[in-house]
C-alpha cells in the first residue's frame, strides 16, 4: 500500500503564503531543493489542486528550468516521470503530460489508489492537503519551516483539526530552514 505524504514549505508561524499571495521568501537553496528532491523520489503520483497545479506547470513547459543547475534538472525529472491528477472545477484541460482532472476530491478514489499504487503519492498544496487530512488519509506530513514570520496568509495546515503526530526525522539545514517529518498517527 502506497503512502499519501503531503510536503509543505511555510514560514515558522504556519503559513505558505503571505497575505498577498506571496511566496517568494520560502524558496528552497540548493541544499534545502535537493533534500526535497531527495524525498520526492519515493512519488509516482501527485494529487494538486488547480493553482498548485498552475505554479508547477513549468517544470516540465520551461526547459530553462531545468537548465539553472543539476538540483533543477533532478526535480524537472521527478516532476515529469510521475502521475499527476489536478483537482479543479474550472481547468478544462491540462498542460502536461501524464496528467489528469477530477472535478471533485473523493476519499474513496485517493483511498483506493493508495491501495493500489506501488509507489507513494504526494499531495500538494494546503487547500486540496485540507481534505485528505480531514478524511483521515494523509500518512506523511514533511514540513519544510523557512526562518521568517509573516503574521498570515494561507495556511500550511487546516485550523480545527486535530492529529496526533510522531516525529520520524527532523533535519537542520545551514539556510535556518528546519525539516520535520512526521507520521500520523
């Protein structure tokens, strides 16, 4: 049975994003990307929401992407090589290769593809991750803490929910940025 892990890298107050939307202070360095691409090996599929799924449409669109460095490239190839189901009401049509939409988010489907796949699946971005964590499916939840607080925005994870959490591995990188994994109970 595959994993659902959901990555998230957010400000040390819990946000992704600012209240304009912003999110250029939580880009990776070199060392925080390739940790992350590191992880993200373990993917054969990714669940996004439209607008996560927009942000990440030049991974595989831009070649010059791929062409700022190996860390870039490593991640370009990751991102191509798996599954990619888009979660949105008003995409009509996807951009990439291997991709596919759903208009709705249903546990039962994510359910049962997590009972089928051979390798884990990764859900992105903290509004579609909200369902899956309210449903009780997300097993991995690696938070990737940038060293800045921005007061709010969206948040990295949903307000009203309880999980108990255990602590798999943590990792301090030189930037002050701070990896958390952990499993859910």
């Amino acid at each position: 049975m595959a994993r659902l892990r959901y990555s998230a890298i957010g400000s040390v107050d819990g946000f992704v994003s600012d209240a304009d939307g912003r999110f250029d202070w939580a880009a990776p360095d070199e060392e925080v990307h390739a940790h992350v691409n590191d992880r993200e090996r373990a993917t054969g599929t990714f669940l996004l929401g439209r607008r996560t799924y927009e942000l990440m449409t030049p991974w595989e669109n831009d070649p010059e992407l791929a062409e700022d460095g190996p860390t870039m490239a490593d991640f370009a190839a990751l991102w191509q090589a798996a599954e990619k189901i888009v979660f949105s009401r008003t995409l009509e049509s996807a951009s990439t290769s291997r991709t596919s939409i759903e208009t709705d988010f249903d546990p039962a489907k994510v359910q049962e593809l997590k009972a089928t796949s051979e390798a884990d699946i990764g859900i992105g971005g903290p509004t579609l991750a909200a369902h899956a964590l309210k449903a009780g499916l997300v097993d991995i939840i690696d938070l990737y803490l940038v060293p800045v607080v921005i007061g709010s925005g969206l948040a990295a994870l949903p307000h009203g929910l309880r999980l108990d959490l255990e602590l798999l591995d943590d990792h301090r990188f030189a930037n002050g940025t701070l990896h958390l994994r952990y499993g859910v109970r």
